[in-house]
C-alpha cells in the first residue's frame, strides 16, 4: 500500500488477512483511502467505480494529499538523532577504556 499511496494509485484490498494488514486497510478505508472488497461481489463493484474518471480522480486527490513525499528523508532524520543522543560523550568513552581494552555490556575486551 505504502508503494501504490507513494504513486497515488487507486487501492482495493481484496478479503485482507486479519490482524495488522486488516488494521491498516481500515484505517485507510475510514479515511476514504482505499476501499475494501470482502468478496468477489464487492470487488467487481469497486473495479467499475474506478472505470468512472470522476471517482477514480477523487481517489488519486486523496492519495495525493495524503502521501508525504518527504518521508524517508524524515525517518533517516530521526534514526540519526536517536543514534546521536545514544552515543557516549568522549568523557564516558574514556572511562570506558581500561588498559588499552574496551568496556562493554559483557565486561572488558
């Protein structure tokens, strides 16, 4: 889905699996995101909705604004403050030096 909202594609999710993938796909259908087919019935229902452009238009407008095309930049960015303020200070690294050896969570090396 995180593929298809990046390229603002149309999404159906045909009888998705319980748990997470169901989670997700009715978050994303609450938010009028994608739509959710539990049978083959509903899922020839949706597929011709998409054949009318009008509807078809709402849905890529939706994943348009939805979709943050910054994201990954944003994720890195985070995970390297996090790494940043995980790192010892050089004060705390020279106390962690005992005769040329490392101390570790395992002891000295």
């Amino acid at each position: 889905m995180t593929e298809a909202m990046a390229l603002a594609l149309p999404v159906i999710v045909y009888r998705p699996l319980p748990g997470q993938e169901a989670g997700n796909a009715e978050w994303l259908s609450e938010h009028n995101l994608i739509e959710i087919a539990r049978d083959e019935e509903q899922l020839v229902e949706q597929l011709q909705r998409l054949e009318h452009l009008g509807y078809k238009d709402e849905k890529v407008q939706g994943m348009k604004s939805f979709s943050r095309k910054s994201a990954a930049d944003a994720i890195v960015t985070e995970a390297l403050e996090v790494i940043k303020l995980r790192q010892p200070s050089v004060s705390a690294v020279k106390s962690m030096v005992v005769e040329g050896q490392a101390k570790t969570i395992h002891g000295y090396y």
